[in-house]
C-alpha cells in the first residue's frame, strides 16, 4: 500500500482540481466546505458538505449583498449542521434540488444564473423549510458585528449618549 493510499482526505491535486470546476464557487470535500476565491473553509458536521454549499448559496440568493463575503453567510447557516437539524435541512435541500430539476438544471446549486435560483426559490418560498432559513438568516446574517460596518451599522449607541449626538444622520447608503 502506498503513501497516498493510506492518507484520509483528499490530496492538494484533488483539491485544486475540484477548486478550478467551471462555475464553481466552492470547493466541497469530505467533511468541508471553502470558498475558492477567498481565505476561508468551514467543517461540516452533521450536514454533507455539498448541502452546505447549498444553504450558503441559498442564503446569498434571499439577502444578496454584494459586500458581503461568502464567509459571513456561512457563519449565518453554520447553525443548521446538527444531528437535531440535519435530516429536515437534507430533506428541504432534496426538494430544492428537486425543483431546480424541475426547471431544467441539474441541482440548485448547479443553477448558473442569480434570477433562476431566485425564480426556484419563489416557488418554495411558502414551505416550512425555506421559511425556517429566512428567518434564521435575519439573525444569523444581520446579528454578526463584524457585518454591522459593511452596512454603515455602528452598534447600539445608548451606552454612548444615543443616536442624535452620535451619528443619527451620517449615513450616506440611504
């Protein structure tokens, strides 16, 4: 048996070869997931890792923000990788797979175009389970502090005097 066999895992070869995958955005391997174009990876769990890069996506395509980075939406859905969450989180990704499929792509994920995820997602936006990530998303996204400067968002104020003497109309996004 040879070195390489022994290893767990997958070689640096592997990892580059899933990472350069035309259209991918993340590169998924046993038990983690990372994005190819930045700086960060997050272990999965309880949830596959090609689920996670689901819920991530999924979660850019309900609160798209441009400057946000892919680490922050991961960090909102990292809630969802327990052994109490997964099963209905793997079955409410299937279904969204399911219905991508049903609009002629080959998974959700695989769904190239940001108006075509967005038009699958309409037509799921009434069940249970895409109803549990929105509204987990308003917390786990907008909740993060170090989100809270991208949105021109200096934290709560009352223990510095308030808003009218602390920037109550400085910001230039509105």
């Amino acid at each position: 048996m040879t070195t390489q066999s022994k290893q767990q895992g997958m070689t640096r070869r592997q990892l580059l070869s899933r990472s350069i995958a035309a259209g991918a955005t993340f590169v998924v391997g046993p038990n983690f997931i990372a994005g190819i174009n930045a700086a960060w990876a997050m272990e999965t769990t309880a949830l596959k890792p090609a689920s996670m890069a689901t819920l991530i996506q999924m979660a850019r395509d309900i609160y798209p923000h441009d400057q946000v980075a892919d680490e922050f939406y991961a960090l909102a859905v990292k809630g969802y990788d327990t052994v109490d969450a997964a099963p209905d989180i793997e079955a409410g990704i299937a279904a969204l797979d399911a219905a991508a499929r049903g609009k002629g792509h080959a998974s959700y994920i695989d769904t190239g175009w940001e108006r075509d995820r967005v038009d699958i997602l309409r037509n799921i936006e009434g069940s249970a389970f895409f109803q549990r990530i929105r509204g987990g998303l308003v917390t786990g996204l907008y909740n993060q502090k170090a989100v809270w400067p991208l949105f021109g968002y200096e934290g709560e104020s009352y223990s510095q005097g308030g808003y009218i003497d602390r920037g109550f109309d400085d910001i230039n996004w509105i």
